[in-house]
C-alpha cells in the first residue's frame, strides 16, 4: 500500500474509507506511467508542430529562452508565453482541486477529467485550426 493511501486510512476524512484509499494505492502505481506517455506525446507533437515550444514541459521552453537570451537572439513570443501559462495553469488546478473540497481518488478522478476535457478542447481546435500550418500564428516572427 502507497504511503499516501496509508495516510488516508489513518487520518481518515469524514467521507473517506478503507475502499477509497486501495482505489488511490491503485492509482499509484499506474498514474506515473500514463502521465509521463501523455505529456511525452504532447510535447514531441508541439515541438516538432508548433515551432519548437515544448507544450508539456516548462522546463524546455526555460532552457531554450536561457539561450537564447545567452546568445543575444530573438525571443520566439508563444516559447516566452508558455511560462506564465504554465505558471496560471498550476493555479487555477490548485483553486479547481481546493473548491471542489475532495481528497484520495475522488480528486485524482476529477483533476484527470479535466486534463482529458482540457486535451479534447485542444485536439478539436488544432484539427480545425492546424496550428502547425503557421506556428507564428498571429504574431510572425521577426526576420533579421
């Protein structure tokens, strides 16, 4: 049993049970696995689609501004937008997890329906879009 499934079961919530907490111990162990293929899929897709912006890993989109701010290049504007989304999106899934008032797997259950609604929303809007055509949509890049 995972060390968070045995948290459960000894500070148990009110509507919390020995059910939920082998649910989340499942849950575990299986999670890691599929969320590292998904964001795997997602980043090499927008990387290789939408201008070398890495979609799932704000840690690439820091690496690849660190240089070219080293370099004393241009900024690509959706690679410098990436970082405060990321940092927007880690709270508005922090504000979703904190009003829906659920713990253990119940939790798990929602924020993974939102990642997945999330997803689908995009899949629909890349197809009908294709972003990939022109990856500097809106905004062109500067040519030197």
């Amino acid at each position: 049993m995972s060390l968070l499934a045995r948290d459960l079961l000894a500070f148990p919530a009110s509507d919390a049970s020995a059910d939920d907490a082998m649910e989340l111990s499942r849950m575990e162990a299986r999670l890691p696995a599929l969320l590292s293929v998904i964001a795997g899929m997602v980043d090499c897709t927008g990387f290789f689609t939408l201008g070398h912006i890495f979609t799932a890993h704000v840690t690439g989109n820091l690496v690849l501004a660190a240089g070219v701010a080293v370099d004393g290049g241009s900024f690509h504007w959706a690679q410098l937008l990436t970082i405060p989304v990321f940092m927007l999106a880690l709270a508005t899934v922090w504000l979703i997890a904190r009003a829906s008032g659920l713990h253990g797997a119940r939790l798990v259950r929602l924020l993974l329906l939102v990642q997945f609604l999330i997803l689908a929303a995009l899949l629909v809007f890349s197809v009908v879009s294709r972003p990939s055509s022109d990856p500097a949509g809106c905004w062109p890049a500067r040519r030197r």
